[in-house]
C-alpha cells in the first residue's frame, strides 16, 4: 500500500511540473524541445506573435512597409495604413517673375507658373520693366528699319517660277509610312468626297447665325496633290474642286467664301506647297490671302511688296513621316518669309503670356517660322487703326496665312481649334470682335470636324 501512495505521489508531481510550463518554470520550459507552443495573434507591423502559454517570440513584428515621404504625400503603411511621416512639403526655388516659374528643388513641380509680360504700347512689360518690343517684337514696315530681308539665292528656283519645283521622274510613286513619293516630293495623298462636307458646313453656318453682328468668312485650302498629283494615282483635282464647292454652298448666304482652289489654280506649278514637307509654303499661304481680301472687299498687297527673308536647306515632316524616304533629301525645300508692312505688337498664352514675332528669320522650317508655331491663343495689336478686329479659327495650315492679315485689322486673334483656351463667346466679347476666319486645309476639315464645332460654338 505504502508502495502505491508513493508510486501516485510521483505522477501528481509530474503533472504539476507539466502545468507549470506558463507559470514557475517558464523559461525551462521555453528551451525545452519537448514542449509545444500555443501562437497567439500572428504578427503585424508593430507587434510579435508569442505563444499563448509560455510567452516565447514565434515571429518577430514585421515592420512597416512604405515608401519615403515625398513633398505631397505622407508616408503611409502599405500594409496597415498608419501614418508614419508626413509629406515634407515643397521647397521653392524662388519668386515668380514674368519670365521665370517657382519650381519645387525636390520634387521639379511648377508651384507657380511665369506670368508672361504684359506690355504697353511701346513694347514694355509694365511688370519687369524689360524692352519686349523693338528689336525683338515690333516690325515698321519697308520704310523702317532693316527687316532682315534676302534675295533668292541662286541655288534655289524663285518661288513664283511656274515650273521646275517638283519633278516626278519615276513612273508608279510609293508609300512609304503614310506619305506618297513621287519623284524628289512627297504628299499625303487625299481625294475627298465631290459631295462636300455638309456637318462642317453646317457648324460654320450656325457660327455665323449665333454672331449675326461678325462677318464671317471660310477658307477651305485645297492640299498638294490637288496641283501636283502623282502620275499613277487618281488626280483629285476634280474632286477637290467639287468638295470645296458643295460645302461652300451648304454654308448659307451669311458666310462669305474664299476662293483659294480658284487663286492657286491660277498658279498652277508654282511653289505653293513643299516638296518634303505636309505644310504649303508662305507663296500658297499668300495666294489664300489674296482670295480672303476678295470675298471682303479688301485691296490685298501685291507679292512684291513685301520685304521677305529666305531661308534655305530645310527638310520636312514628310522625310521623318516616311521613315527617312532618301528621294525626300535629292531637292531640300526652303522657306519664305514674307513680313507685314505694319508695325505691331505679338502676345501668346499658352498657359501664361510671353512675346514672340510673326516671322521669325533665325529659323527654316515651317513649325517655327510662322507666328511661333501651334499657340493656343495669339493676340495681334497692329498700327492699321481702322476699328476691325478679326479672330482666325486655324490648324497649323493657318499659320503662315496669319501674317498677312495683320495689314488689314487693327487687332488679330488667332485661335488653334485643337487647344483650350477661354470660350469663343468670352473672346469675341474681350477683343471686340468683328470679323472671324475659319482656316483650314480640307483634310484637316474632314479630320477635326468636332474640333472646329466645338470651338467656334463655345
């Protein structure tokens, strides 16, 4: 018996050194192999997971997981969402000018956009004080100073020579890209519809009935290969004539038209369009013009009038579009420059206000030639005082046409319909406007449909 008591004495004892585990005896317990953890929670960014019974670490804290705060955003745990840093803020670079924006040095954010000059009628900036106009802005006519003007220069045919300008020696033209080669010139090749375009008619004719005070006046501009076609192609001039003439005619009695098919057919072979690039040259641009003055009544200035720079050796978008066609590189075009008789004054905004000059001779292509290239809003004041004030709807054809207008408005607009810019209505009321030009080649006209309405309508 006594046996027995002692025997069962041992085992209560064993059981109780067992149930000490998270009790006396802990951190025996812990190191020994033979016993099994309980895992509490798992583990999060701050904290462990441990054993239920004997408090062990099973998995440490994980830590959070974020990026570094930037200037805007405070670093925050991907994993738990707990703010750990917040945003830095931005360091500015300095104070904004009319010239200079306030940048972030961390970051490069713009905190605040250069304000542009604003100048008064001498061409000063009435913020900084700095001379925009003069040398840099304001042109006086031939009379005046010297206007950088050139003679054509041997290596280059005379830009109303009708005849040698293009040379289509090869008997079937090529695509390459989207462009068509043809001889030494390429093309975007397009023969539109002899039916016309009745929805750009039609947004054009309800401008024009929405401002029954504003003279309003449409240039449809025919393309290159209306005149110059391939020889293995459809010619389009047909067609291009048709097309001009039945969106004309859907275009109501309230607006006037421009008869640019008819001017430039009359010159026929002449340099009116680049070889390698999709643009017409300044000499097209003119011809336009001299169909804009007769639709309204206007004297145009005869071509030899102006005072003109010429710039040479320029390769255009056509060679890039065509993914380097080398027949492109045989007979580099060159660009014109025709500049206004009058003196005026230039600001652009495209997002802040800055000057520029309708002709720039430091360059030779077509973007940057004409009126600073595609601005969202132009505004002209000129020294013509006759009380008119025009604003010209346009894509890029429109730019070289521009600088021609300057001689017959007191103030010009311009407008790219594929860029932001206030509402038609808030402009026409700011500028006094009234006269409107909507300019554009016909391709663009079937492409930008919605653009022209939606702009002109605004």
């Amino acid at each position: 018996m006594k046996i027995r008591r002692v025997i069962c004495l041992i085992m209560s004892l064993l059981m109780l050194a067992g149930l000490a585990a998270c009790g006396d005896g802990k951190e025996e317990m812990q190191t020994d192999p033979n016993h099994t953890h309980v895992p509490g929670a798992p583990a999060t960014c701050t904290e462990p997971q441990v054993c239920l019974e004997c408090g062990a670490v099973l998995e440490p804290a994980k830590g959070h997981v974020s990026a570094d705060p930037d200037c805007e955003k405070p670093q925050i745990c991907a994993v738990c969402g707990v703010e750990i840093a917040p945003a830095t803020g931005h360091t500015p670079s300095g104070e904004v000018s009319c010239v200079t924006s306030v940048t972030c040095t961390v970051c490069g954010k713009v905190l605040n956009q250069a304000a542009g000059h604003f100048l008064d009628d001498d061409g000063v900036c009435t913020v900084c004080g700095q001379q925009i106009g003069g040398d840099n802005k304001r042109y006086t006519g031939p009379n005046g100073r010297d206007l950088a003007k050139s003679t054509f220069p041997d290596s280059v045919i005379p830009e109303t020579q009708a005849g040698g300008h293009y040379t289509n020696d090869i008997d079937e033209s090529y695509i390459r890209g989207d462009i068509l080669i043809c001889g030494d010139y390429g093309m975007e090749y397009y023969n539109p519809s002899p039916s016309g375009l009745p929805d750009y008619a039609a947004a054009i004719k309800a401008f024009a009935e929405k401002y029954p005070e504003v003279n309003v006046t449409s240039v449809l501009i025919p393309k290159c290969c209306t005149f110059e076609p391939p020889k293995d192609a459809r010619d389009p001039y047909e067609n291009t004539k048709a097309f001009i003439e039945n969106t004309y005619a859907a275009m109501g009695e309230n607006v006037k038209k421009a008869d640019v098919f008819g001017q430039m057919d009359a010159h026929d072979g002449e340099y009116m369009f680049y070889r390698t690039d999709h643009h017409w040259t300044s000499l097209g641009a003119y011809y336009a013009s001299v169909a804009y003055c007769e639709a309204n009544g206007i004297t145009p200035y005869a071509l030899d009038s102006y005072e003109t720079v010429v710039k040479t050796d320029f390769i255009g978008t056509l060679y890039s579009f065509s993914g380097g066609a080398g027949a492109l590189t045989r007979n580099p075009d060159y660009t014109v420059g025709h500049y206004p008789h009058t003196g005026y004054t230039m600001s652009c905004y495209a997002g802040y206000w800055y000057g520029a000059t309708a002709i720039n001779p430091n360059y030779n292509n077509y973007a940057n030639v004409f009126i600073d290239g595609d601005v969202p809003l132009e505004v002209f004041e000129t020294d013509v005082k006759n009380g008119k004030a025009l604003i010209l709807f346009k894509e890029s054809y429109g730019n070289a046409f521009v600088p021609y207008m300057l001689d017959y408005y007191e103030r010009v607009v311009v407008v790219d319909i594929r860029e932001t810019t206030d509402s038609v209505a808030t402009l026409i009321e700011r500028y006094g406007i009234t006269d409107a030009a909507i300019v554009n080649n016909i391709a663009a006209a079937t492409s930008f449909i919605g653009k022209v309405r939606d702009k002109i309508l605004s």
